[in-house]
C-alpha cells in the first residue's frame, strides 16, 4: 500500500518531513501553509501534489492516510484533533500542545482511536545516540550518578532576530525550554531509562524587546516575509532564551541542563554526558559520528563502524559518510510509516518489547516532555523545587 500524507505547515521542517515521507516509499498528496496563495508556492517546493486551501481541509481530506502537522505550536492540538476524528494516522512535530494537560488529552484521543500517532524526537534516531542507550542497557556504565549537559543555539542571539516562537500566543509560554531543552530530556530520559522527577530552574529573557521583523520565519528560507514596517517596529518579549536546570531523577541521580537560544557560535549543540559508577558515555550532537565512553583505567572513542545490533538497524550509510538530521528523520519515518501499514504490530509492539526494539517516541513520550516545560515554568515562576507529573 502507497501511504499518502498530508503536510499541514511549509516551512524549514516541513521539508524535512517531505523527504522523509519519499524515502519511507510513501507520497506527499498535499500541501497547505497560512493561506491559499502560500500553500500554491509551497507544494513544488515540498513536492506535494496539490496544494490546498487550509490545514483543516488537508487534515479531514478522504486524499489522505497520514497527516504531518508541520504548523507553529498553537495549531498542533487543533489539527490533531480533527486528523484524528478523521480517521487519519497523524505525525505531529513538538511540542505536540502547549500544556501537559491537553497533550495529555490528546495521547488519550489517540489510545481510543487505535491511530498511529508519533512526535519526531528525532535525536533518538541518530545511530550514536542509539549506541549510548544500549552502552547503558548492557550495564556497562554501571549504576548511573550524573545526568548533566546542554542544548545551545544561537539563532535568537540578537534584537534583530525574532520568530513566531517568541509570541506565546503562537508559540507557548515556553520557548527555550519547549523548543530544544524538550528534546534533550527525551534523549537523555530514553538513554538512560531514569526519569526527571523533580527540578529547579531558572529562565532568563536576555533580550527583553525583539524587532518584529522575523515574526513568522525559522531560517529566513521559509514561505513568509515580514511587512517591511516590521523592520523598526519592536515587540516586548516574555518567553525566555536560556534556562537553567538542576533535576533529580526517580532512580537517586542528580542532573544539570543549560538550554539556550543565544549562545554565540552555537549552532544545535546538543551535548550530553551520562556518568556511572563505572563508566561515562557522552556525546555532542555538533560532532555526532562518534561517542566518548569514559572509564578510570581506559577512556574509548567509539565511532560509527562497531556499533551494537540495535544502532546497526538504522545505520544505513557506512562510517566515514556522515549521519545526518535528515537521516535521523527517515530512520523515524520509515519506522512509523511501517506501523501505519501494519498498526496491530505497533499496538502489540507498543505492549510487549518497547525496552528492546528502539520504539519510535509517541504522543505519551511528547507528553513527558509537556509536562518537564510545565514543571521548569512553575519552578521559575515559583523560585522552588518542583515535582514532574
Ligand atoms: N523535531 C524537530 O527536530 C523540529 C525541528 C524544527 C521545527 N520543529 C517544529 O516544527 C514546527 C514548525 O517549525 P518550522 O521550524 O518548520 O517553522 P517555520 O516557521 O519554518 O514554518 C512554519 C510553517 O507553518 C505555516 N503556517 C503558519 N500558519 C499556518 C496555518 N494556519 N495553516 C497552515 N500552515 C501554517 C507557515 O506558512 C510555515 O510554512 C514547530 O512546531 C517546531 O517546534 C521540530
């Protein structure tokens, strides 16, 4: 069977998506971004075969098995409720809603439907990260004492840099934190099976005013340019551009996590190191064909050609040939669009062997996430520690 998505949304991931969709065999029958007009541009671009006028018509479209919902955040939930009240298979980017409440709502939608639902945690899908987790599930590091590291970019660095992220009515109360401090929790929760349970944080706006300018685009690549009276207009700005964490996991480990959006000459860097008792593994997304596996008496560099079966699965290119975000991206895609052609493998896979075979993450593992940004934004707005839900 030929999967046919839908893309709600046109920009940078959007694209992503599109390719990823290709390479798992499947098509892109449609398009839609902010308006008709746009949605026409975009569908060459994305390489859809039709462009439509809305996202809600795309999502309930008899054209569709699948929708990828690809929009800014505010439109997540919505979208998802109606793909799913459709019938259809639904791929939503992060965060899946703005709340850990209504993303929970929205994993429990999905459970009474028996639709396939996934959120591209996409980090999980980089034969490195895949490696580390299974170091730690062979019990080569010995019993886990630190869980430390960061996320750093630096594309909102300056007053001229602005995006729809930065509006909290688009984006979410949290921006930093919801944006890429989210995915630094998946990957470390599912690599080293202990879970944050409780935290104290601080959030810091470095800028406390943007230009307008930027508002709508990602990379300034995308499908939408400001009004040129954006450029000298400035907007108050209320969600944060760094965090600081400090978190205590359900299993005696204690953690630190720096995220930030302003980090000069930081462009993803994803970092992460995990200590045990007997050995450390770490791993830096900007330099990711190889891990460091630290120990007392011998210190290992562990690169991209001995990797263990479960890395192995998804390490489709050779050593030496780099691994990148868009592979991570296909390796998800194809894992999900192979459970949407056989959904009763993945709810029977979903109960039976979710520790052994590398799951691909679903609306509950978007959901923790959700609920860590809740925990972070309480604890700053609280100066206190906070129990995760
Ligand atoms: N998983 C990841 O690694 C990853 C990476 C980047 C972005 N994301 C997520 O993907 C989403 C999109 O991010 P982006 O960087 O591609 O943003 P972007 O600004 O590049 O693109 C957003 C797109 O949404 C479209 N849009 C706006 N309003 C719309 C509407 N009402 N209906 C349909 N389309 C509409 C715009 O036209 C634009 O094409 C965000 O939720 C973001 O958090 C995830």
């Amino acid at each position: 069977m030929t999967v046919r998505a839908g893309i709600a949304g046109a920009g940078m991931v959007a694209a992503v998506h599109a390719d990823a969709i290709r390479r798992a065999g499947a098509s892109v029958v449609g398009v839609a971004a902010s308006t008709p007009e746009r949605s026409k541009a975009a569908a060459p671009r994305v390489g859809a075969g039709r462009a439509f006028d809305s996202a809600e018509e795309l999502a309930v479209s008899d054209e569709i098995d699948v929708l990828h919902v690809c929009t800014p955040n505010a439109l997540h939930g919505p979208l998802v409720r109606a793909a799913l009240s459709a019938g259809k298979h639904v791929v939503c980017e992060k965060p899946l809603s703005l709340t850990g409440a209504d993303s929970e709502a929205l994993v429990e939608l999905a459970a009474s439907t028996g639709l396939v639902n996934a959120v591209p945690l996409v980090y999980r899908y980089h034969p490195m990260t895949v490696e580390a987790r299974e170091r730690v599930r062979r019990d080569e590091l010995g019993p886990i004492r630190l869980i430390h590291g960061h996320y750093l970019q630096d594309w909102l660095a300056r007053p001229e840099d602005n995006n729809w992220r930065v509006d909290p009515a688009v984006g979410g109360a949290s921006r930093a934190f919801a944006d890429i401090g989210s995915h630094w929790c998946d990957l470390v929760e599912w690599i080293s099976g202990h879970r944050i349970s409780e935290l104290t944080a601080a959030t810091q706006t470095v800028l406390a005013q943007r230009s307008a300018a930027g508002r709508e685009t990602f990379t300034g690549s995308g499908d939408e340019s400001p009004p040129e009276s954006a450029e000298t207009e400035r907007i108050a700005v209320t969600t944060e551009d760094a965090v600081q964490v400090l978190f205590r996991t359900d299993r005696g480990a204690t953690g630190a996590l720096v995220v930030s959006q302003v980090s000069p000459g930081r462009k993803n860097r994803l970092w992460f190191e995990i200590d045990g008792a007997e050995r450390s593994v770490s791993y830096d997304g900007e330099n990711p064909e190889s891990l460091l596996l630290g120990g007392r008496d011998r210190t290992e560099i562990v690169r991209r050609d001995a990797l263990s079966e479960p890395a192995n699965r998804i390490n489709a290119v050779p050593a030496g040939h780099p691994w990148g975000y868009r592979d991570c991206f296909a390796a998800f895609t194809a894992d999900v669009y192979a459970a949407i052609r056989d959904p009763r493998a993945f709810a029977e896979g979903a109960e039976t062997d979710a520790q052994a075979v590398p799951a691909f993450p679903t609306f509950a593992d978007a959901a923790r996430t959700a609920h860590i940004t809740d925990a972070v934004l309480a604890s700053a707005a609280h100066r206190s520690w906070i129990e995760v839900s």
